[in-house]
C-alpha cells in the first residue's frame, strides 16, 4: 500500500455476478493459490439458514476475487448488494522478523485503518506457510510465532480472523487438511457477512415498500431495488426465490394499476421519469 510503489494492476478474474471479495496484501501470492482456490471454493455446500422461518437451503459458494482498493468499500447510503464487497482478504507468507517490522505490520494498519474507516467488519488474515522459503531466510520467526504475534498485533479477541495455509502448492495431506480448514473459514465468514448484509437490505427494501401511500413514493425506484434482490437470489442460483421477487412486483403494479383506474391515486410512475433516462 506503500504510495511510491508502483501500483499492481487489479487482479478481476471473472465479471459473472458472483459475491465479491477483495484481497489486499501481496498479490502475486494469491495469484498463485487462485486457480486452486477458486477451484475449491464451490466445491462443499453451505447450509444457508435465512430470517423469518424460512426453510434452510443448501447452497455452494462462488466469489469474484478482486484486487482491493478504498474506492470499491460502499459509500455512506449505497445500498447495492451487487457491488458490495462482502469479505476482505489480507495475504502474506512473511516470516521474516525484519520485514515484519519494517512493512507487513505497517501495510496491516494501514488496510485495518481504512476498512474501519468505512465500518466494514468482515475481513480475514491468511498467513501463507512456504517450507522452502523459509529455510533461504534469515530472522526466522517460528510459525506459531508470527502467527500469534500477527494476531495479537491485529485480531484482538477475534484470533479465528487469522487463519494459516500450509504449503498451498504441493501435494500433501498436510497441506489438503490445511486448504480443507482453510475453505471452511472463508465459506462461513462469506456465508454470515452474505446473510447479514442481505438481511439489512431486505428490511430496507421492505420499509420503502411500507411508504407506498406517501405522496413522492416512487414505483420505478422501488422497482430496481427488488429487481437487485432478484438478481441476488439469481446470483446464488435460487432461482425459485428470484422469481419471487418478480410475482411481488407483478401483484404490487396490478394493485396500483387497478387502484389508479379507481381514482384513488396517482400514477404508479409518478416521480419516476428519471428512472427511465
């Protein structure tokens, strides 16, 4: 994050409607594991218990891993799920005391910093563990070291929030307990911030819902904002429940159709020109 850097070019790997997530740190590591983890992610299902008495689903996990900037945290009001980052990721495979010291604790503050600034709570540190690497080193701190010292320095009482992979690369036992470990983490972590975050949005849309009688209230806007939960739901491949979303609107239009041709309001477009612009 250092600014005299010159900065990497953002690591997209898909623009499929998919949970995004944004990785910070070094990212030629996670360029590396990417093809694995990506592979990997989807791969166990997640139980998915919702709000409200619904039925739990079982539903895999995809995510659009992008490289993290401060622009891509939502802005005070931007409600939008589409674009909201749901997790941040934090890589390293330092384990060297010195450069500790001199630059990851410091690139850690400052990513802290700037994720608390924007009151975004759902983050991860992944400590890459590389055998080979740390025998051409000197200043070694022992794994269990730098781990406890990363989470002291950053996690608080949230020590879960640092997780370690061992050696992503090879072909071990070791190493597919630690990617297995590894996965479950950062599916449960997506999973709780994906249901958090859909759960404010589907009260915020039903309050709006609620103002329909106010004068003002516009259908066009309330429109495209249960038309984004329908591309959610679609986005989880919850089909069903995207539909749903539509059969609301179809009733929710019908009404107002019927009750405009009565004479007992207006329009249901009022005040919704712009939306069509």
């Amino acid at each position: 994050m250092d600014a005299s850097e010159e900065p990497l070019p953002p690591v997209i790997y898909t623009m499929e409607n998919k949970p995004i997530v944004t990785c910070a740190g070094d990212q030629n590591l996670f360029t590396s594991v990417y093809p694995t983890l990506s592979q990997q992610l989807p791969r166990e299902p997640m139980e998915w218990r919702r709000s409200y008495g619904r039925a739990p689903k079982m539903i895999h996990l995809e995510s659009n891993f992008v490289q993290f900037k401060e622009e891509l945290l939502p802005k005070e009001g931007n409600k939008a799920l589409l674009t909201f980052p749901f997790l941040h990721i934090y890589w390293t495979e330092c384990c060297d005391t010195e450069v500790y010291k001199a630059t990851v604790k410091d690139d850690l503050t400052k990513w802290q910093n700037v994720l608390k600034a924007h009151s975004s709570v759902d983050w991860l540190i992944v400590i890459v563990e590389n055998d080979a690497k740390k025998k051409n080193k000197t200043n070694i701190l022992p794994r269990t070291s730098i781990v406890d010292k990363i989470r002291n320095d950053f996690c608080n009482k949230q020590s879960d929030r640092c997780v370690v992979l061992s050696d992503p690369l090879k072909d071990s036992s070791r190493t597919q307990e630690s990617w297995n470990a590894f996965l479950t983490k950062l599916r449960t972590l997506l999973l709780m911030s994906f249901t958090k975050n859909l759960g404010k949005f589907e009260d915020d849309m039903r309050t709006l819902r609620e103002k329909r009688t106010e004068p003002g209230w516009s259908f066009c806007e309330y429109f495209m904002v249960q038309e984004e939960l329908a591309f959610v739901f679609e986005m989880l491949q919850q089909f069903e429940d995207a539909l749903v979303q539509y059969d609301e609107l179809d009733a929710l239009f019908s009404q107002y159709v019927v009750n405009f041709g009565a004479g007992g309001m207006k329009c249901p477009f009022y005040n919704s020109v712009a939306c069509w612009q």
